[in-house]
C-alpha cells in the first residue's frame, strides 16, 4: 500500500477513535486538538525540510493512546508506540519507518524529559505544543468539563499547561507563535 494510502486510512481509524466513548476527551478533540497538530506539524516539516510523512502520520498517532484507554492515558507516549505498531503493521508500513514514527510519539510530551532525537520528533513536539495556542477553548473545556475544576484552579490549570507548551518549543516554532503566547499572557496573567 502507498504511505499516502496509509495516511488517508489513519485519518479514518483516528478519528473513529476520536469519536467513540471510550475517548474521555470527548468527541470533540478531534477537530480541537488532533487537526490542529497535523496541521502544524506538517508546516513544520516542510519548513524544516523533515520527512512529511512520517510527521503526519505521528501527529495522527500521538494521542492514540489516551484517546483509546483512560487508564493509558499518564503514560500514552509509552502505549501509543504498540498501537502505532499494531496498526502500521497491518499496513506493511516498513519497520524502519515504524520506529521514526514511534520515537515521535514516545518523545512527544512536554512534561517527560525525553530527548528528541530526529527533526521529525521535534516537529510533532512542537505541533502538539502549538495546537494549544491554537484553540485555547478546548484547554478550558479540559479544565472546567472534563477535570471540573473551580474557576481559580481551571485558570491556573491552562496557564500552567500553556506554560509548559511554550518551554517545550523549539526556538523555531515559538518564533512562529509567538504573538499568540504573549496575547494569551496578557488575558491570563
Ligand atoms: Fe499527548
Ligand atoms: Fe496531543
């Protein structure tokens, strides 16, 4: 099967994943998060002269865990590599190419020290970071539906998570958000 195959078959297994009740998240992260990731992950990649493919589809699958199994979900970057293996296996997507795809989920979080080895990982990385930036409204949703904090605690939930997106850029992307972070210092601070 050709990768862009693949990628349209991710797209599909993704977002039904997205959208069933297993996904505490709620349905809408697919539209709130996951695009917003591909999206700027991908821009990044053909900025940065990365392989195309393999970020999108690591973008596709960065979450696959936690949006699969609530009890995957504090360490998804761990449990997302043996769905992305499942998965584009069933495909015959090369092995070589399966393990950059997994070093991207496994390396994905900002609040894990793990190194990010390959342009591809810093793409995904900073798409994830920058997603946030992006719909500022689904973090709210997070904070007040979904963790159902009080008003005090969800603000300083988001800016505290908006912090750490920001610290987990590389110096590149942060470039490139940078008027949306200081926008969102002003409303929040
Ligand atoms: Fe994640
Ligand atoms: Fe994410």
């Amino acid at each position: 099967m050709q990768t862009k195959e693949i990628i349209q078959k991710l797209y599909t297994i993704v977002q039904k994943q997205a959208k069933k009740p297993a996904n505490t998240f709620g349905p809408d992260v697919w539209e709130t998060h996951l695009l917003p990731v591909i999206k700027y992950a991908k821009m990044l990649a053909l900025k940065r002269h990365a392989d195309v493919d393999i970020v999108e589809i690591a973008a596709l699958l960065h979450d696959i865990a936690s949006i699969s199994n609530s009890k995957e979900i504090k360490e998804h970057h761990i449990h997302g590599q043996r769905y992305a293996q499942e998965i584009l296996s069933l495909f015959h997507y090369p092995q070589k190419e399966i393990d950059k795809v997994k070093h991207c989920i496994f390396a994905h979080r900002g609040s894990k020290q793990i190194k990010r080895e390959t342009i591809e990982a810093q793409c995904v990385a900073d798409g994830d970071a920058m997603a946030h930036f992006d719909s500022l409204y689904s973090l709210f949703y997070l904070a007040f539906e979904i963790k159902k904090l009080d008003p005090f605690a969800g603000k300083e939930f988001v800016k505290e998570k908006l912090e750490r997106s920001w610290n987990k850029l590389t110096p590149f992307a942060q470039r490139l958000i940078r008027d949306k972070y200081k926008a969102v210092k002003l409303l929040l601070d």
